[in-house]
C-alpha cells in the first residue's frame, strides 16, 4: 500500500484584510473535525504591528499548539519584496498591479537589496518575536507570495530551519485565478529532489491555493485540480503540500472553500492508500532524501 503525506497549511496568519482570528479559530475546528493536523505560517510583525501586541492572537495560537497544530514564519512583516521576488504567475493575479509596477521601477534596486546580511537579519528578527510571544522553537518558513532568491535559501539552510516551504509545484491553481488554461504540472520524485536545497534543510513545495476566494463557476476545475494534484503526489510519494489563507477560504462563495476539501478529503479515503497528515515538521521524520 502507497503512503501519501498530507500536510495542510494556513497562510497570513495576522494579517490585516486577509486573517481575522474568529477566521482562523473556524479553521482550526475544521482541522480537528476532520483529524487533520495544521501548520499555521504566522506573520511576524503585520501591518507594522508585531505579535506581542495582538494578545487575541497570541491566545489562538498558543491554543492551537496545544491541540496538536504547528506555528511556524511566514517572512517578517509581508512585504511583497522583502527577501526576494514572487513568481510570475503571482505577481500576475489582478491585485498585485501596483506590486508589478514597482518591481519593473525597482527590480536592479531590490537585487542589491537582497544580500545575506539583510535576510538574516529580518528572518532573525520575526524568528525572535514568535519563539518570544508563543514560548515555542520555529523550525519552519514560507516567504511571503512565494517570494525567493539564492540569499534567501543560503539563510535558512544556514540558520537551522528544519524545512522551507516556499517553492510552488501547481503552477494551474494561479492559472484557474489568472483564466489561463494550461496542462496541470505532475509531481515526480526527480522534480522533489531538484528543489532540494542542500544541508540538513527540507524543502517542503506547496502543491496549491485551491480555495482563493472561491467561487461557483471555478469550484468543478478546483477539485478536479485538488484531486488531480493528489493522485500525483500519490504515484511519485512527493508530499502534497496545499495552502489556504486564513479568510480567503471563508470569503468565496458561501462554504465553498470547506466544501472543496471535504469533498477532497472523502476522496483521498477512497483510494488505496494510507494517508499520514501531520504538521511539517512531523512530516519531515517521513521523508528519506
């Protein structure tokens, strides 16, 4: 029988306009009703405000830790380019026009920008806040709108990160929002390994935003990408790595985005293999490389 690892991840944890925490309570029942363990990638300092001053956070989270969730960093203060730059197909979506305009004004500026020092520094500085605020060890990253570079990478393998999550293997769940209709990307162990990053980090690649807001006329395609996704991870054993945001998920259409991975999940219990959903860092004791 083939193992499949199922690790859900939550994104934007704290931030304004897309994370309320009656939103990410919500969530984590879902998780617990249906036996799936979190990882919850928390933005250190949001809308300039850091977690020490967002007590209802604080209390979410540290509750969330102790129902068998996993905190982990999302960036430092999710700026667009704080560490690097998004991939083409974000930087693409609707939203990010004014985000696209700067990068073609700044792009050689935030190249010189990018340096080991600087990376360490802000990787640091929202490591610290969160160990702080939640008395627990981060082991974990995903930069913000997957955003990345060379220096990037170098820090975390350097710095002891257990494992990254920042790369993206489903380049169709941004086509499904950009209305581009392209063949879906496959999953193979070759593709697993080639991301590696070297060291005694891993590097966990994120399937898929399934659920981004939502919406009726998208939901078939979504699933059958959810589905499609799943049964490749399924055939090579790379992890299928799916990635929600904290209200997104709640803000499409009405209970879409639960429904999606109900439907998801009923499907995964039917095919002949065992699923293992932990946290990442659970998840990482599964992997041999």
């Amino acid at each position: 029988m083939k193992n499949v690892i199922f690790n859900f991840t939550v994104d934007d944890i704290c931030l304004e306009g897309y994370s309320t925490e009656n939103h990410l309570n919500s969530i984590l029942d879902f998780c617990d009703g249906n036996n799936i363990k979190g990882t919850l990638f928390t933005v250190p300092v949001a809308d300039g405000v850091s977690l020490e001053k967002r007590p209802g956070y604080i209390k979410v989270l540290k509750d969330a830790i102790k129902r068998g969730h996993e905190v982990a960093q999302h960036g430092l203060e999710h700026d667009r380019f704080e560490i690097g730059i998004p991939p083409e197909m974000i930087m693409m979506l609707p939203h990010e026009g004014p985000a696209r305009k700067f990068l073609a004004e700044n792009r050689n500026r935030l190249a010189l920008e990018h340096t080991v020092k600087k990376i360490r520094k802000k990787l640091k500085t929202g490591k610290d806040i969160l160990e702080q605020n939640l008395g627990i060890e981060i082991k974990g990253f995903r930069s913000p709108a997957g955003q990345n570079c060379p220096n990037m990478y170098k820090v975390l393998v350097e710095d002891g990160y257990l494992y990254d999550s920042s790369e993206i293997f489903q380049k169709g769940g941004w086509d499904l929002l950009n209305d581009i209709d392209e063949p879906w990307q496959e999953f193979t162990w070759e593709r697993f390994l080639n991301v590696q990053k070297g060291g005694s980090m891993l590097e966990m690649p994120i399937s898929a935003d399934y659920v981004w807001y939502l919406k009726q006329d998208k939901y078939n395609r979504a699933l059958a990408l959810a589905k499609h996704d799943f049964n490749s991870c399924m055939e090579s054993g790379v992890p299928m790595t799916p990635v929600c945001h904290v209200s997104p998920i709640h803000e499409g259409d009405e209970g879409l985005g639960f429904k999606l991975y109900r439907e998801l999940f009923e499907y995964m219990k039917n095919t002949n293999c065992e699923i293992i959903s932990g946290t990442m860092s659970e998840a990482c004791k599964n992997i041999n490389i």
